[in-house]
C-alpha cells in the first residue's frame, strides 16, 4: 500500500492541471492527495505488498493526446501505466479528491493492462461504477474510494470499446448517497495503451 501511495503521488503530480481541472474550490484545498489503484482480490501483486527502499517515483513516459503514460522503476520491478483524468465532473459541488482513471501493467507479477478507477470519494459498497462507451455499458466494483473489473476478460472488452475513441462516461454513487457523472475523452487512450505495453512487456502475462 505504501509503494502505490507514494507511486501516486507523483503521478498527480504531472496530471495536476488535468485532474484538478474540473474541481471545486474544497476539492484543490485537499492536503493529501488520495491513492492510487490498488489490485482487486486476484491474488494481489507482489508489488503492491512491498515497501520501496527509498520513495517511488513515476516517471512521465509521454503525453498522447487527452492520456499520459508514466513509467516506475524500482526494487519492485517495472510498473507502467496510462492514466487520464475526466474532461468533465458532476456535480460540480461534489466534494472529491482527485478523479484518475488508471491502465496498469505490473510487469514483475505479470499483471497486464489493470482496469481501475478513482472515484475521490469512498464509494456505495452495494453499488458499482457503471462505464458506458458508445452505447455499451461495463461494470466496475466498488473498493472505497476505487473500482475495477470483475476479471481480465472484462478488462479487454472493456479496452477495446476505448480503442474505437470517442469519450467514455463513468456513473456511481458515493457512500453518502452522491451520483455523480464522469466524462473522459478517449482521444489517445489506445495509442497510451500500445505505447504501455512496449514500456512493460509482459510474456504470457493475463
């Protein structure tokens, strides 16, 4: 958990201006920025159970488009991973922390294009996060303040709905009872997903 907390922080930190774009006054104010994707019960990556030697940081790799792909690089292996953050956020009064939506490849542990999103706000636990790409709809589970895939198969279906472009809108309700709507722009998202996977190639990886 460490490691993807300090990982975290430095991507928010190149993503600043985009993530925090859409905030409210109370959202920019927050001191500590929220963390970062973490693995669904799958098992869980060896990655995300270690402990950097010294603080992690995230490399930006390259901007494509509306995305931006980083690259870390540690004791813990190659992790890489495509993030961006929405165009658009309702209700603008909703109080969140930063809004991230994550592909992560863990290249030590084999784990392959991870689906995950950021919320910025712990999320209904009954709930889910309902994504919709030009008129098909996939859902995410619910972890606090994160969501996932039910399972990898989900995961590429879900990646090859964002390759055809367009914009991909994200639906759920906050534990307090908010629905809020997310609209990201998929300009770039395939050619990040590609340009990730020639950062962290992972053979025979899920």
């Amino acid at each position: 958990m460490q490691f993807r907390q300090l990982l975290s922080a430095s991507v928010i930190t190149v993503m600043a201006p985009l993530a925090f774009a859409q905030d409210t006054p109370s959202q920019q104010n927050e001191a500590k920025p929220a963390q970062p994707s973490k693995p669904k019960p799958k098992p869980k990556p060896a990655a995300a159970q270690k402990k950097p030697a010294t603080e992690a940081k995230a490399r930006l790799l390259e901007r494509v488009k509306d995305w931006n792909v980083f690259v870390y690089e540690g004791t813990e292996g190659r992790v890489c991973f495509a993030a961006a953050a929405p165009t658009d956020m309702q209700p603008k009064t909703a109080k969140r922390t930063a809004v991230i939506f994550y592909v992560t490849t863990w290249q030590k542990d084999g784990v392959r294009n991870e689906i995950s999103v950021k919320q910025g706000y712990a999320m209904k636990a009954t709930g889910t996060a309902t994504v919709t790409i030009g008129g098909k709809n996939f859902v995410l589970t619910p972890d606090d303040d994160k969501a996932y895939a039910k399972d990898p198969a989900e995961e590429r279906k879900l990646l090859a709905a964002m390759a055809n472009g367009g914009s991909m809108v994200i639906k759920a309700t906050s534990a307090k009872g908010t629905v809020t709507t997310d609209e990201y722009s998929l300009d770039g998202a395939s050619l990040a997903v590609q340009k990730l996977q020639e950062a962290c190639p992972v053979a025979g990886g899920r």
